[in-house]
C-alpha cells in the first residue's frame, strides 16, 4: 500500500467553534493509483488533502494515523513533515497558479525552493530542463515571470514544481478548475503521465467535477459533510453507484447529448448540513429519499464488495 | 420569431498599457440575433469576450463600435428615463452571487433597489404581494429568505433571489453570465430548469457560459465565440451534432464525460471530420503524416500568441452557411 | 461558512497624509459584525486608553470655564507661580493661566471640529466624484488636488491674512479645511475605483439608481470604516495645524486659544524669565489631546481590521 490513512479526524477552528470537517476518515491508495475525491462545498475534501502534507493555524489533528510506504507520516507535527514535503509528499493547492511569486524568474523561485528544502540545484536542475520539454513548454518559460504566462501554463509549472522531486504521493487540490476545456483535458493527461512515468507514485486528485475524475482517476472516493461515502474503481462508481448520494448526484450532472426536452434532470434538494451542528447518525438523511429508521446511526464505511466502500445502511443491506 | 435583440458589427476595443501602443480586440464584429422567447448559450472561454458582450447588452459598458437593437432602437442612445424603461425590460444576473449582494445590507435590500425607480406609489401590501409570487416563481419560500443578510444565504438561494429581483420588471430578456458556475452540481440543474420554466412562459435568456454540457441542455440556439470572434453558430442540436468548426470540434472532444473517455471522443472527432483533425493553431497533421497522439499535438500549441494591433483591427473570417440555421466561420483550407 | 468580511484590498497609503497612523484599510461595518466591534473595541487597550485620556480634555472644555474662578479677562499681578487662588498663575499681562487655558481649549476643538469636517466634505466629495465617473472628470480632479498639493499652505495663510482686516474662528477652520482635503480625496478615490467596480454596483445601475444614490447608500457604507477613521484622523492634525497657526501669529486676530497662549509666552519672554506655567500647560494639554486622538484612532484601526490585531 502506498498510502494508508486510518480514522483520520481533523477539526477546523471557525468563529462560530470548532468544527470537523474530516471525521474518521479511511481509506488506502496504491501504488500507482490515481485516486479522485470528489465533493461539493462544506464536503471536506480540501481540508483533507491539506492536512496530509500540513496543518495550517487553524487546524488541529484530533485523531487517527497516516501512513505512507509503510512507514508513519507524522503529519500532526509541521516541522516533522518538513523533510517528507516535496520529496515523499506533495501538494498542489487551490489556487497554486496565481500564487506563484510575480516578482521572481520561474527559474529563481523554483532554485530558491528547493534550496529551502535541501536540494543541491544542479543535480535537479537537470531533470527540470528535461521536465520542461515534456509537459509542452519552451525552454524560454523558465526565464518568464509567472504573470507573463497564460493559466495553463501556469498550472503546468506548478505541476512540474510539485512533482520535481519524484514524491510518493501527489496531491492535487482543484487542479482543473479555473481552466478552459482543452487545457482542462491536456493538465488532465498529464496527471496520468506523470504517473506513468513515475514522477509521482500515486495521486489523489481533490475536485467537484466527476467527469474529470471519471477520465483521469482509477478509483474515485465521494466525501460528503466530513464523512467518506463511497469509494470505488471509476468505472463501477459511475455505472453502478450504491450510495443514494452519488446516485443523485451523477444524476443532476448534464451531458454534452442531454437537453431539456428530452431528459429531465434534477438536483439534490435541500443543503449540506453545517459542519458546526452536524445531525446525528447519517448526515445525508435528511437529504435522502431512502432514508429509514436506522439511519439515525452513523453508517459505517465498509467493503460491500471487492474494493467497493459504502456508508450506507440501505446499500449495506 | 422576431428578433429582440440585435447585435450588429459589435466590436469592443481595449488599449493596453504596452508601449506597443496595441489594442486588445475583446470583440471583433460580433453579430447575431436574440429572438423573443428563446435560449440563446453564447458558449467561449476564457478571453474569448463573452461576458464583454454581456456587459455590452445589458450597458454595463459601451461598445467600441457597432449597434445593439432593442426593439428597434439603438441602445447605445439611452440615457435617463430611456435606460430606465430598458432596465425594466432586460435585466442581468452574474457569476457570483456572493458579490452581487452589498455585504452592509439585508439581502433582499436587492428589491428595494428596484422600488424607488420602477414601483415608488406602490402601496406597501401589493408590494409584498409582489415580492412574494416572484419568489414562488423561483421556487423559494419567502420565509426562508426574506429578512435574512446574504451570507446566511445558500449560493441557490442567493441565485434564485437574483432571479426573483428580475421577475419583478416587466423582464423581456435576462442575461444571465455563468450563473451556476459557483454553484455545487447539484443544484446547479435546478436553476438550469428554473431558467427553461421562465422560458416557458415567454422570456428570451442570453445565456453565457463556458460549460459546453449545461449549453447544449438548456438552449435553442448556440453562438461559438473565441477570442472576441463568432466561430460558428446556429440551432444548438444542430451545432452540437455537426459541428465544423476546428475549434468547435475541439472544444467537443476536450468535454470530460462520464460514460466516455477522452481517446473514444477523440477517434469520432477525426472520423467525422474525414479523418485529419486539426488543432486551429496546432502544427499541421498533413494527411499521411506520421501518426502524433492528440496529446502531443494539443501540447505543441502552446505558448499563445497575443494579438498585435493590426490583427486586430482586421475584419474577421466570414461567415457561410454550413448546414439549416447552421453558420460557420471560414476557416483556410 | 458564516464569518464573512468583504474584505477590501489595502487603500494604498494616503499621500502627504498629515500624520502618521493613517489607516490602513477599509472594511464595511457588517451588521452581525457590529456587536463583534463593540466587544473588541472595548478590550482594545489603545482605543480605551486614547478615548478615556481624550475625554478629560473634552471635559475640561465643556466644563472648565463655569468652574475656573477667574475669567480671561480678570487682570491680576503679572507672573504670578501657581498657587491656590491661581491653579496655574499668570501671564505677563495678570491674566489667569487656567482661565486662559480652558476658554482657549474649547476653541482649539472648535477650529478642530471646523476644519476637520471641512476637510471630510470637501476631500469626500472630490474623491467620491473622481473615482465613480472616472475618465475626464477624474483627470480634472486628480490636476486640482495636485494642484492644491504644491500650493503651500502657509503662504497663501499670510497673503490671505494680509488682504483681511481681522481673522476669526470660522475663517481659520474653514481655511485649514480647505488645505488639508487632498489626502483625504486621493484614499477616498482609490477605494472608490475598487468598490465601483463590484457586482453590487452593476446590479444598483441595472436598477436604475442614480449616482449619487449609489456613491451614497452602496460605496460609502462599504468604506464607512475608513470614513470614520479619516475623520478622526483629520480632527487631531486640524488642531495641531491650527495651534501652529496661531503660534505663528497668523490665528484669529482675537479670542485665545492654545497656541496664541504659546505665541504669547515666546513673544513675552517667558522661556527666559522662568515663567514656566505659561507655556508649559497648554504645549502639554495640546500634545496630549493630540497624541491621545492618533493612538485610539490606531486603537480603532485594530478593531475595523482583524489583520493588524497582535493575537
């Protein structure tokens, strides 16, 4: 296993109190697997992603253990993790391509950060010439300053500078979001190559489009309100989804065939509940058409069927 | 159905700071038509100047040259009373429905707005009246919303308030530029069907949009725009089902979907298009060419290029016909 | 998540700002935010302590006059050191010191007052105007407030002097209002462009609200922070400016005030005669009113700007 995360919690300090936006959280990546997790607002899937490489100020690790390659991430403790980031964990935030440094050459920023991380420039200075070429950009980039690049360059060097170091593990926070359509599908294929090529050994890829997720992910987790839903191999996620949850969300998603004459669409209604005051027991059921009795107690996350998950009373039975 | 609004030659021209002296062409001779009651999706990217338009319309900002035509008259000559009475037939919600709020006030302060100037004798009961079948119009509960400051609001609901203001006029047209693009997928549709039901019952939506998949469910007709240009346009099943534009084409085969996968699209794209798919400014696969994968060949198409002032002050590609209701920019052979 | 300020990017730094200490940013007073304010503002030590060392001043304008036992114009002995019948003794001419004092404190507010308020209308009204319509009227503007940048002040006080039998009260604020105004319309300009082109702003146009109406209920409240904070800001530095009017003799050419009090003092020798209490109390009071004013006003800065709070 690449990655094992086992009853992860994570609570968030607001003004309104603490809340916890990851509440036992588990589940196992591979090597070699690009895992997507998906959610909407208030699901917890960035705070999540960030907590496995840092916990800002306001975030405080409550519970449960992180593993990479077998061995303990200790991600509870910033300055721990400072030789892990960049080399066996990295992270791509929202909102990287507009924070790259407007007054440095890309060139600069990149030799100054891994000289913050103890990286001799030359050895890898090397690779990230080579790196360049791939991923679609002219030599000249690196001499450019990062305003004078389009957004898909951007992202694409933020993509390369996170995956300098060949990390074990390659998180992706919305990585495709502010994006145009092509550039949307060329960042796209180059997670799959980056995994291919072994820049990074596995990828867990944050966004709320599935259909990204259903082209570039092989295993896709749903996370709902702090909580895992549902976790299974794309395909299966896709055809054959068994939480209510997923189910009506792939459901409200319109495709490029589908018009309003012919197929009527529907949305979820109601909201999210707030992470503040969470309910009791299932926090989709007040959502869910399906709900019953039982699901007043919380669901627990468990394999139904060969690396398929679910928390769900209705699917479990 | 007759036209309600023409956009006719429309070109908006920015000058950059460069000492180039250049000129940032958003739009370039951009002309199509709205007819009453109808969904047209003004579909482009980032920088392709759709939301320019947008603002054009709805004379948020003034167009370099070229007309608009609302019912006949230019409304480019409005000013006072006149815009106010366009006001009240044509009406814009935008992409954030966060900002469209002033944060000091109680959300549905948005109505107030629109008191003083259109309704100032109307007696306090007829209008709560009002106020309250506009927001059953858009599927909300007054009691859920009124009285309430917007941040205690759901983006749907700070959405379908927005809406709700507009419903209040006596809208013909609404403009409506990237209005679920904040909003989480699943309630994304419902305001989607919100917009098809107000359709319906007789209004005309500008709707602007990056999202191919949202374009193609909701309108009638589609207008392609890429960098400030009309590419293509025409009946949306028709545009969608045959398109012929590269750019088109490729925007298609780019969409993510959920049953499909980016190669499948891609492998249709080229037999359609007679097997040579061509980036617009890509390297050129002549026919017999040694096969590229469409990754490398979308990768050689970077960096891009801004336009210098002389491009853009050029007219751009006709249009011919290409199909019933169907246009096309031309493109080189 | 519900904390949500709309927050606005930093103003950039006033030009020319009379004082240091000038805000630093704007913020809107959201309501739900507002008793948020009233808890911070009453834990912030600078706030309180400038507010509560600020009113003993207020109060000894309002009330020193009815309880000082001697009037401005009571002649005693000349020089006399403080004592009890004269709690800071007299002048070169017998006046009471404190009599002076007070009386001469309620006109330093009163010009501070004036030209402060001047000083907001005028610099509000021009940035407002040159920030919402932009284009030639803002380059109009922009050339008038450079214009009165250059003109120095203290000039244009003298020719003006020379030109006007006697000065008052009303001619001296409304002169420093009139001067001090063009930092306070560059701030209000730059945060003028970035709030005008908020969706808010659209959406007020889109239903037919006139400018006035917009700047008014939907830009100034947004900014209504950084109003108050000019505010405050321009009261401190029109006393200080008045006062170096007057101690340069180009103050009103009767009444008294803090500053004709030190011109006097220099003019009289008192330095070098060792009458101390003449010039020391109002340089003291003056420096303290002042001082007090710019440190809550940093104080009120802290709590409209969660950013500049040390926790």
């Amino acid at each position: 296993m690449s990655v094992r995360v086992d009853h992860l919690s994570i609570a968030y300090r607001t003004r309104s109190g603490d809340v916890c936006p990851v509440d036992q959280v588990s589940f196992s990546v591979a090597d070699g697997e690009i895992m997507g997790l998906a959610g909407e607002s208030g699901s917890g899937k960035s705070t999540l992603g960030t907590s496995l490489v840092y916990l800002d100020m306001r975030m405080k690790h409550l519970g449960g253990s992180v593993e990479l390659d077998g061995r303990h991430l200790p991600i509870d403790d910033n300055r721990a993790m400072r030789p892990y980031r960049m080399k066996q964990v990295s992270l791509i935030p929202q909102y990287a391509m507009s924070a790259l440094n407007p007054t440095r050459r890309i060139r600069r920023l990149i030799a100054d950060l891994l000289r913050s991380h103890g990286v001799r420039d030359r050895e890898v200075m090397t690779e990230l010439n080579r790196r360049i070429a791939l991923v679609g950009l002219d030599q000249d980039v690196l001499d450019r300053y990062s305003f004078e690049l389009s957004g898909g360059m951007r992202q694409r060097v933020t993509l390369l500078i996170s995956t300098l170091l060949n990390p074990s593990l390659l998180i992706a926070d919305e990585v495709t979001s502010a994006l145009d359509v092509s550039t949307q599908r060329a960042v796209g294929e180059l997670l799959i190559e980056f995994r291919d090529r072994g820049f990074s050994k596995s990828l867990i890829v944050i966004t709320h489009d599935l259909a990204i997720l259903a082209q570039v992910a092989d295993t896709i987790t749903v996370m709902y309100a702090g909580r895992l839903a549902e976790k299974a191999s794309t395909g299966t996620l896709i055809e054959a989804p068994l939480h209510p949850y997923t189910q009506l969300l792939l459901a409200s998603l319109p495709e490029v065939g589908a018009r309003h004459d012919q197929v009527t669409l529907t949305g979820i209604p109601g909201r999210p509940p707030s992470l503040a005051n969470p309910p009791d027991g299932c926090r989709f059921r007040d959502r869910c058409p399906f709900a019953f009795d039982r699901c007043t107690t919380v669901p627990p996350f468990e394999e139904v069927a060969p690396g398929h998950f679910v928390a769900c009373w209705k699917a479990a039975a | 159905m007759t036209s309600l609004l023409r956009i006719d030659q429309v070109s908006k021209l920015y000058r950059t700071s460069n000492f180039g002296g250049g000129v940032v062409p958003a739009l370039r001779r951009v002309s199509f038509d709205i007819p009453g009651g109808e969904v047209v999706t003004l579909i482009g990217e980032s920088g392709s100047g759709k939301t320019t338009l947008g603002r054009i319309v709805l004379r948020l900002t003034a167009a370099s040259s070229g007309q608009v035509i609302f019912s006949g008259q230019d409304i480019s000559a409005f000013a006072g009373p006149r815009l106010r009475e366009y006001y009240r037939q044509v009406q814009g919600v935008f992409q954030d429905p966060f900002s469209s709020y002033n944060p000091v006030y109680r959300a549905d302060r948005v109505f107030e707005l629109v008191r003083t100037s259109y309704f100032p004798h109307l007696p306090g009961p007829q209008w709560r009246d009002k106020i309250e079948a506009a927001l059953r119009a858009v599927a909300l509960n007054p009691a859920d919303v009124l009285g309430r400051y917007p941040h205690q609001l759901s983006g749907g609901q700070q959405q379908r308030l927005l809406i709700a203001r507009a419903l209040l006029l006596d809208v013909k047209l609404l403009v409506a530029d990237e209005i679920t693009s904040m909003l989480d997928a699943s309630t994304r549709v419902d305001i989607l069907n919100l917009l098809i039901s107000l359709k319906r019952a007789g209004l005309a939506i500008l709707f602007i949009t990056h999202d191919l998949s949202l374009g193609h469910y909701v309108s009638d007709r589609t207008v392609i725009l890429r960098r400030g240009v009309i590419v293509e346009m025409g009946d949306t099943v028709e545009v969608f089902g045959h398109p012929r534009h590269p750019y088109t084409r490729n925007l298609l085969t780019a969409v993510p979907e959920l049953h499909k996968k980016w190669r499948r699209l891609d492998a249709e794209a080229t037999a359609d298009a007679g097997g040579a798919a061509r980036g617009p400014d890509g390297p050129d696969r002549a026919a017999g060419g040694p096969p590229t994968s469409p990754a490398v060949a979308r990768r050689g198409r970077w960096p891009a290029r801004t336009p210098r002032a002389a491009e853009a002050l050029e007219p751009p590609p006709p249009l011919v016909p290409a199909g019933p209701g169907h246009l096309v920019a031309e493109t080189d052979p | 998540m519900s904390d949500v300020t709309a927050a606005s990017p930093q103003a950039p730094g006033p030009v020319a700002a009379p004082l240091p200490g000038a805000p630093v940013a704007a913020a809107p007073l959201v309501p739900g935010q507002r008793s948020d304010l009233l808890h911070y503002a009453l834990r912030n030590r600078k706030l309180v302590a400038g507010l509560s060392f600020e009113a003993l001043f207020v109060l000894a304008a309002v009330f020193g006059p009815f309880i000082s036992p001697h009037n401005t114009t009571d002649y005693f002995l000349p020089h006399l050191a403080p004592s009890a019948q004269h709690w800071m003794g007299t002048d070169y001419f017998g006046h009471d010191v404190f009599a002076q004092l007070v009386n001469g404190l309620r006109e330093s507010y009163l010009v501070g007052a004036l030209g402060a308020l001047c000083a907001a209308l005028t610099g509000m009204a021009l940035g407002f105007t040159a920030g919402y319509r932009g284009g030639l009227l803002d380059e109009v503007l922009q050339l008038i407030t450079n214009i009165m940048v250059m003109i120095p002040s203290l000039v244009l006080l003298v020719v003006i002097g020379a030109y006007l039998k006697t000065r008052g009260v009303l001619f001296e604020g409304v002169f420093i209002g009139l001067t001090t105004w063009p930092w306070v319309a560059r701030a209000v300009r730059a945060q003028t462009f970035t709030l005008r082109s908020r969706e808010f702003v659209d959406l007020a146009r889109l239903s037919g609200r006139r400018a006035y109406s917009i700047v008014v209920r939907d830009i100034a409240p947004n900014m209504a922070s950084y109003l108050f904070l000019v505010v405050v800001l321009l009261f401190g530095s029109s006393m200080l400016l008045a006062a170096s009017y007057d101690f340069l003799g180009l103050g009103p050419t009767s009444g008294i005030s803090l500053g004709t009090m030190m011109n006097q003092a220099t003019l009289w020798s008192a330095l070098q005669l060792h009458v101390w209490w003449w010039f020391v109390p109002p340089g003291l009071v003056l420096t303290g009113m002042v001082a007090a004013l710019l440190v809550a006003n940093v104080g009120l800065d802290e709590v409209f700007n969660p950013k500049l709070r040390q926790q």
